[in-house]
C-alpha cells in the first residue's frame, strides 16, 4: 500500500466516491482516515471536495456540529457554490 499522500488521496477519492452515492458511513470513514494521514491536502480542489463532502455527509447522518466545522472550512478555501450548504435550515442555529 502507499505511503502518504498517495494513500490520503486514495481514501480521499474513495470518501468523495462514496459521498456521491449516499454510502456516508463509508464515505466518513475514509474522508476522515485521508484527513488523518494527511491533514493538508496538496491540491486546493481535492482538499475542498474532501471537507465538502465530508461536511455533507455528517449532516445527512445527523452530526451538526462537524458538518457545519467542515462545510465551512469547503466554504473558506473554496468557491461560493460551497457556501450555500451552510444555509441548511438544520444548521442554522450552530455556532
């Protein structure tokens, strides 16, 4: 198995995959394992789209606080279209 960033950036695909088909258990699991071995994504993109659908997918498995943390870390680094997920009327009372 790699080593690295080359194995963050498997799981890191792999989370983003399964985010895309709603297996969120899954796709947590290897978002937050990439996140793990590498904390700072080298590619401004693939760091956007693991937080973005890390951030999704903690809100559709019902953990407000993280997904809110992580949908505003996509929304910081990335484009607006990011931002709008933080509109949820399920986080809107968080801090």
């Amino acid at each position: 198995m790699p080593n690295g960033p080359y194995r963050a950036s498997a799981y890191a695909g792999r989370g983003m995959s399964f985010s895309r088909r709603a297996r969120c258990e899954e796709a947590i699991a290897d978002l937050t394992q990439s996140l793990r071995i590498d904390p700072n994504p080298p590619k401004h993109e693939v760091e956007v789209g693991i937080h973005f659908h890390l951030g999704r997918c903690l809100l559709m498995e019902g953990h407000r606080q993280q997904a809110k943390d992580h949908l505003l870390i996509a929304c910081k680094i990335g484009d607006q279209r990011f931002c709008r997920a933080l509109q949820s009327p399920r986080l809107k009372n968080l801090k």
